[in-house]
C-alpha cells in the first residue's frame, strides 16, 4: 500500500477515463499536443481531450507524483511529462480494477 501526502492510498483509487490514458500516454515521454492525439488514437476517438482538461489532469498528476515535467529546452515552451514510478504503481492497480470488473460482469451476465 503506498500513501500519498492526502493520505489517500492508491488501491483505492478509480482513474478517470482521460487520467487513464494520459498516464498510458505517457509511458514514453510526450509534450501536451502528442498526449491529445494519442489519448484520441488510443480511445478510438472517443475521449477526446480539450487543452484545459489536459493541463488539470497534467497539473493534478504532477501534484499527485505520478508523473513528471522532464527538462526542456530553454526557449522551447513544450513541456514533455513521463510516468513516475508511482504512477505505474497507479495505473497498473488500475489495469487490475479494471479487469475485475470485466471478470466479474462475464461471469455474471453470460453465467460463466
């Protein structure tokens, strides 16, 4: 169990679709823009994120740990962000919660 500084801890922890994919997105560094097309091309087009969405989840996710700003160029004002290893403590409970629930919602509906 790991403890934030809210001392919330992270197993209970539901992500945000867009949180989700922003945290996938970023196994890899990326800058904002790349992060919105790629959360759309991973959500087939689905969840599509507009820029202040994307910087309150970036601003949130800096706060939390769970991913960090890397250092940039010093004119440049593109700003990539990587996942933390806390942040892939996150999302991998979440890939879990997420599969239990798939698991639990076949064996119920489809009677297996």
């Amino acid at each position: 169990m790991i403890m934030q500084k809210n001392k919330e801890t992270v197993e209970n922890i539901a992500l945000t679709e867009a949180v989700y994919y922003v945290l996938l997105s970023v196994i890899e560094p990326m800058h904002g823009y790349g992060i919105m097309k790629n959360v759309s091309a991973l959500s087939n087009n689905r969840v599509n994120l507009a820029p202040g969405t994307l910087y309150g989840a970036i601003e949130t996710m800096l706060r939390k740990n769970w991913i960090s700003a890397l250092p940039g160029e010093k004119n440049s004002r593109k700003k990539e962000y990587q996942i933390t290893k806390t942040g892939k403590i996150v999302l991998n409970i979440e890939i879990q919660r997420l599969r239990e629930l798939i698991d639990n919602g076949e064996k119920i509906f489809r009677g297996k």
